[in-house]
C-alpha cells in the first residue's frame, strides 16, 4: 500500500518467468494483460499469461511489445469468488488459476500472481505448490503504510487460528522477506497485543511472546494496533483472524479520511486552497494505494505466490510482478530455509 516502498535488489529477468492469472480479477483480463505488458515493456519480464488463449490474444493486439516475452497457456476453465474454494481446486482442474499452479510447480515458471479468488489461490497453492519444509502454516503478508514508511503484517489472512509456533515462523518468514526483498537490515518484528506489557493478551500472546524472546530475531515485544501506524517496528505478526481485521480496518479507514479531508478542503473558501494543495494530497493518495506494491506474497511455500487485490488494475499487475521476480533473484525460499 506505499508508493514510496522501494524493493531491494537489482531486477534481471533473465530465465526468470513469472505466471500470470489472466482471468482473475474484478477487471481481467483487460488490466491484467495490460500490466503483463507493462511490465516486458518497463523492465524486460519474461511472461506466462494463463487462461482462455482466445481472449487473451484478442487482448495482446492492443499493445506493442517484444513477442518473446509474453507465451500464452491455454484454461479453459474460471474459478468465480463465490466459489467453494476447495471444490473449485478440486473440479476445475482446467481452471487458470490450477493450470497456473501447476506451471509453477513442474518448473514453467518461478513465481505466480494472481488476483482471483483469494481463498482459492490460497489453497490451490498449499495443496499444488506445497510447503517449505518445516513450514507448518503458509500466510499472507501485506504492507500497510506508517508515518515511517511501512510494516508488513503477516499474517493477514491464511490462518485465522493458530498455534504458537505458528506466529513464530511468521515472524522468521517476514524478516527474510523484508530484510531481502525490502532491503530493510535486521528489521525490528512486534507482536500484536492489547498491551505492551509483557503479561498482557490472551494465552496465544503470552506463549508467543516469551517464544519470540528466545529467538534471534530483533523483537521489540508487543506492539497495540493503534501503535501500528507510527512505525514501532518494520514487522508485525499476529493470527490471520486479527491481522484481517486490522487490514480491513486500515483500507476502510484511509479511504474514509480521504475523503473527509477531500470534502472539507474543496468547500466555500478553502476551494483556492484546494488548488495548491492538489500535488501534497495526491502524494498521500499514493501511499495508500496497494497498486504500488503490487499484491501480498504467500510465504511459505516452494515458490512465490502473490495474491493481487481483486480490484487490481494494470499498475498492480505490473508491480506484483515485479515483486515477484525480486523475490526469485533473491532466493527467499532458501533463506527462509536457512532461517528455520
């Protein structure tokens, strides 16, 4: 959700290709093979596009770009949000997102982005791609912005109980990824609590906290929820049932501000205002946009699967895939072996 988020690294497509679910999403596949081609055009992407070969080809006429970079696999098959997900993973086998997986998991391609159905990405990739070993809950990161720069919740989502050591991988998993594809050194991982104090929480907090102590990880111990925006630390793990709720929370609250404070500075006097402050408040817009970052990663598995916002448009497409392929130059499945 930050414009001003800056991956580390150095992009090198080179043999590196990214699958891309054409069909998911709210606006697919007009956006999501617009960001495919944004991304050959900006940074040289190697991309498998997947889904119904027909469509998409229509689609690619639109756009000029170096046809060796973009192949097209062939799905005959959609996998709706109103789907059962494990149904749909189970009977549409000739669905995008499963053929997409499955690309992944047989080595056609490095990385997958999807912005479909969220719970049948989710599970379609435990159950395709599989767990790193050791790993023993996959969950979903997502950057929210501070007045810092940004924290990565983890986990958002996946995993709506859990176990204490659930929290702890996460909290092993987010500080890979956030060291090496954020460039951020020895980030600092909060817990999120109802209190800071040590004794605060309920009997999943306690056990994790006194768990993350022991670690070497840098922990900075509980973190409250209205700590979170201020920056008190680069990470920030918890359950997927809170940190959905928190997402939710932020994405509903930062829209919802900005359009109070739209409201108040167009009206009666403050409209001459308005003008000057029109570039300071479309750079604040722009840190709230989760296009700039693309899409949250699913840590945990063999390979990287980021879930796009079902909304997506061709500048969210273009940066998960650009996420994606940090994240393979990178090697961040084998550090987080390495960590564990």
């Amino acid at each position: 959700m930050l414009s001003f988020l800056t991956f580390a690294g150095v992009i090198s497509m080179e043999n590196i290709k990214i699958a891309v679910d054409a069909m998911g999403g709210d606006n697919a596949p007009v956006e999501t093979v617009k960001g495919a081609v944004d991304a050959v055009n900006e940074f040289g992407a190697n991309i498998v596009l997947v889904g119904i070969e027909d469509v998409i080809k229509k689609e690619l006429e639109k756009y000029s770009f170096d046809k060796e970079k973009i192949e097209i696999v062939n799905a005959s098959e959609v996998i709706g949000t109103d789907e059962v997900p494990t149904t749909a993973i189970r009977k549409k086998k000739d669905s995008s997102i499963v053929v997409g997986l499955n690309l992944v998991k047989n080595g056609g391609a490095a990385a997958f982005v999807s912005a479909g159905s969220t719970g049948a990405v989710l599970t379609g990739a435990t159950v395709i791609i599989g767990r790193i070993k050791g790993i023993e809950r996959p969950a979903l990161g997502t950057c929210l912005p501070t007045t810092k720069g940004f924290v990565f919740l983890l986990d958002s989502g996946a995993n709506v109980d859990c176990k204490p050591n659930y929290l702890v991988q996460f909290a092993k998993m987010a500080s890979v990824y956030v060291e090496n594809v954020m460039g951020i050194k020895n980030p600092k991982v909060g817990l999120v609590n109802i209190g800071v104090e040590e004794e605060k929480g309920n009997a999943l907090t306690k056990e994790v906290h006194g768990l993350l102590k022991e670690t070497d990880l840098n922990f900075v111990g509980n973190v409250e929820a209205r700590e979170i925006p201020f920056g008190e630390a680069d990470i920030v793990v918890c359950d997927g049932f809170a940190g959905n709720i928190i997402l939710k929370f932020a994405e509903g609250l930062s829209t919802a501000l900005l359009k109070i404070i739209k409201s108040e500075i167009t009206a009666g006097l403050y409209k001459f205002a308005a003008l000057a402050l029109k570039t300071p408040f479309k750079n604040i817009k722009k840190r709230f946009d989760s296009e700039e970052v693309g899409g949250a990663p699913f840590l945990g598995l063999k390979s990287l699967v980021v879930k796009a916002h079902g909304s997506s448009k061709a500048k969210g497409i273009k940066n998960a895939i650009k996420q994606c392929t940090i994240f393979v130059e990178n090697d961040i499945v084998l550090k987080i072996e390495e960590k564990l």
